[in-house]
C-alpha cells in the first residue's frame, strides 16, 4: 500500500509543478493531452454519424418516431450506469486500462451496428439496435469517465482550459460526424460510415496503450452519495442534465424535422449540425481559459449560458406562441446560439463540482476526481435518455416545435435556480462578512458576548 501512496503524492507534486510553469508542459501532459484529444475526436465522430440518417433509416425499417427515441435514449440509461460504476471502481480497475477496454468495445459496437441493416425489418431490427447501442454505451463511459478523472488529475490547476481546448476535438468530432456521415451514407450506402469511423477508434487503441501514461491511486472512503448531499452540486448537476437532454433531443428529432420542413437530404441535415458544433468548438477554449483565471466567474457563466439557451430553444421552432414563422435561416441561427451558450455553461460546470467536492473535505486524488467523472457522465447520460424520449415523443404526438419549446422550459428552470441558490450563498456570505467578529478583547470590555466563547478564551489562555 506504500507504493501507490507514495507515487499519488509524486504525481500531486509534479501536477504542481507544471501549473506553477505554464509554459513548458512535461512529457506525460503532452502525452496525456494527445491521448485525450484522439479520444474524444474518434469517439464524437462515432457517435454523432447517426444523427442526420438513422432516424431516417430506423423508421424505414419499422421503427416509429418514439422507439427511435428510446434507441437514443438506451445508449443513455446504459452510460448512466456504467458512468456511476466505472467512476466508483476507477482505482480498483486502473484509469489506464478503463479507457483502452472502452475504445475497444465502442469500437466493435461502431461496427456491428452498420451490419444491422442486414437484419429483418421490425422486432429483430429493433432489438438488436437496443443491445449493440447498450454495449456500446458502457464502453463510451469507461473512456470518458477516465478520460475527465485522469485529465483532472494531471493538470489539476487548469481543469477548465484543457478540458475547454479538448473539446475543441470533441467540436471536431462532432462537426465531422454528421456530414462525414450523411455524405458516406448517401454515396455509398448505410454500412460505410459505421465501418470506417469504427475502423478509426479501433486504430486509437494501440496508439493510446503506447502514449497514455499510467497512474496509480489509493481508494477513496467517500460515496456519491456525499457529493448529492449538497446542493450547490445537485443544482449544477440539474444544468448538465439540461444540457445533454437538449443534445440527446436534437440527435432523434432534427434531422426528421429539417427534412419535413425544409425538403432537405441527409447531407444537408449534416451541413446544419454544423451551426451547433462549430460555435461550441469555438468558444469551449476561451471559456475554459476565463474561467480558470478567474474563478468566481463559474457560476456566472453556468447561469447565463443556461437562459441563453432556453432562448434558442424556444426560437428554434419557433415556439408555437409566438408569431414566427419557422425558417431555415432562423434554425441555423438558433443552433449557433446555442452551441455557444452549451460552451458557456458546459465547461465550467466540471471544475466547479470539484472545486465544491475538495470545499466539503474530499481528499484530493483519483478516486475524487473519478467519482466526480462519474457523477457528471450519470446526470449527462440521464438527460441524454430523457431528450430523445421525451422529445421524440412530444414531437410524435404534438409537434417539434411544441418539443423543443419544453426543451427550453426545463434549461430556464435549472438556470433560475441555480443562480437564486448562488445570490442566496452570496448574501448569506456577506451577512456573516458584515456581522460585528468579537475577538478576545472585546467581552473583557462591555461584558457581551456568549458566555461559553469567554470560557473558552480564557481555557485557552490557560
């Protein structure tokens, strides 16, 4: 028990080291970093393909507009899960090898799933959609639960802007997928997308077992159950669960709705995602470096970013209340906005849970950093199931419009109170900042003062 002690407190210093010299990066964070971005570009790619086709192609093969929806919405119940797991037993299984057994699985599971148009239209379709999209989620969630956890651990003084310049792969990944996608599946059919991007995460597994450091960490005796019991961390995790919802709706319900409305093809579908992805891989960085800089802003971003996008939702439609038209230009328009705000409000929710967890008297290590992975891949996985499940089914019964006007309800809702607990902390921070401190002198002087601080002064004296 000696050895993994001893290597966590080097890692802590040498993590220290590096903060403190911003200009030159160690050898293991310049590997760590290549490592993390060729994870979260190969995984974004694989899973943003579906997107602008598979809907499409699901209800050509007997699926409605709700069971394509909870396919969406099962590779979210099953990251829900592996996520609380996988960020519980991160020590016990090794963060290193946690990511390489992910990629491999997701991988195999990219695969398979273009083999699934061979399958029989209906029920065996359907069913093997739901096994091959489970699997596959819970080796998205062993990779990216280490990937947060070991990114936190080796620069734990800048979270919010390396994980801010990673997403600008993960914008990437995900701006690629869909038209790489769309364009793939409208030349050549529904099989080659899935085996090429399959094909390139099964390349990233040997190159990340040779560039990935190793990292050893004792167990932690806390529990998630610690970290929901405050509710500064409930309420960002209510936020992140908006945001993914939000993501979660748009991949089961947009490109239906782009191409009823606007007779567009898949490849264009491709084009319009763009308009989400672009400005969240723009702005991820520059939000990240803020925030590390100045930390108290956090909060401010959480906020603002959240009713920004409830704007964007509510004019996405539009809003079936309002007096506008629905429009191409207009549907861009509010994608970008809400790219941006999902940066404003994404990146900083990370580092401030940890930065609540280490407040509340957690140990500073791995087995932290990775419950609090696991608890943001949890929230971000259940809103990932509600948005295509609800969504799809609010739109199958009443409209999109209608979907993404509720979409946006809920963001609003977690913002507001988010931002009412975080001026309520405030005032109650300068309440007790204002209030009259009595030191030692003072009960000595007018006899005020609580009795018992008194005898304890003078015990101390003692």
């Amino acid at each position: 028990m000696d050895a993994p002690i001893n290597n966590e407190a080097a890692e802590n210093r040498n993590s220290d080291e590096s903060t403190d010299s911003p200009s030159r990066m160690t050898k293991r964070q310049i590997l760590t970093l290549i490592s993390m971005a060729s994870v979260n570009f190969s995984s974004m790619m694989c899973y943003s393909i579906l997107g602008p086709f598979f809907p499409n192609e699901a209800v050509k093969k007997g699926a409605s507009q709700t069971v394509v929806g909870l396919i969406f919405g099962c590779y979210a119940v099953c990251n829900l899960i592996g996520s609380l797991i996988m960020g519980r037993y991160i020590v016990q299984i090794g963060a290193k090898f946690m990511l390489i057994a992910g990629l491999f699985v997701s991988s195999g599971c990219t695969i398979l799933f273009g083999l699934l148009d061979r399958a029989p239209e209906g029920t065996i379709f359907i069913s093997l959609c739901f096994v091959v999209r489970s699997v596959d989620a819970v080796g998205f969630a062993a990779a990216m639960t280490s990937t947060f956890a070991m990114t936190a651990k080796i620069f734990p003084n800048n979270v919010a802007t390396v994980l801010g310049s990673l997403e600008i792969f993960t914008g990437l990944g995900l701006i690629m997928g869909p038209p790489l996608g769309g364009w793939f599946y409208h030349s050549f059919g529904y099989e080659v997308p899935f085996l090429l991007l399959g094909g390139l995460l099964l390349v990233m597994v040997p190159f990340n077992i040779f560039v990935l450091p190793s990292i050893e960490a004792n167990p932690s005796k806390y529990s998630f159950f610690g970290l929901l019991s405050h509710m500064k961390i409930v309420l960002i995790c209510f936020v992140i669960f908006t945001l993914s919802s939000g993501l979660g709706f748009f991949d089961a319900t947009l490109s239906l709705f782009a191409m009823k409305t606007f007779n567009l093809s898949s490849g264009y579908v491709g084009l319009i995602m763009l308009g989400l992805s672009l400005p969240y891989c723009l702005a991820s960085p520059l939000i990240g470096y803020f925030t590390d800089k100045y930390p108290n802003s956090r909060m401010g971003f959480i906020v603002m970013g959240g009713v920004v996008t409830a704007f964007g939702f509510c004019l996405l439609g539009p809003a079936p209340f309002l007096p506008i038209p629905s429009r191409l230009w207009l549907l861009i328009l509010m994608l970008g906005l809400i790219g941006f705000s999902l940066g404003m409000t994404a990146i900083p929710t990370f580092p401030e849970i940890i930065t609540c967890a280490y407040e509340e008297g957690f140990e500073e290590g791995l087995s932290t950093l990775g419950m609090v992975s696991g608890l943001f891949g949890a929230f971000w996985s259940t809103g990932m199931f509600y948005g295509p499940t609800i969504g799809g089914l609010i739109t199958q019964h009443l409209n999109f419009e209608w979907a993404a006007t509720v979409q946006g309800a809920i963001g609003f809702l977690a913002a507001f109170l988010l931002g009412v607990h975080s001026l309520c902390q405030q005032r109650h921070q300068r309440v007790r900042e204002d209030s009259p401190q009595t030191d030692e002198n003072t009960p000595l002087l007018n006899g005020s003062g609580p009795r018992l601080h008194v005898e304890e002064d003078c015990s101390d004296l003692t």
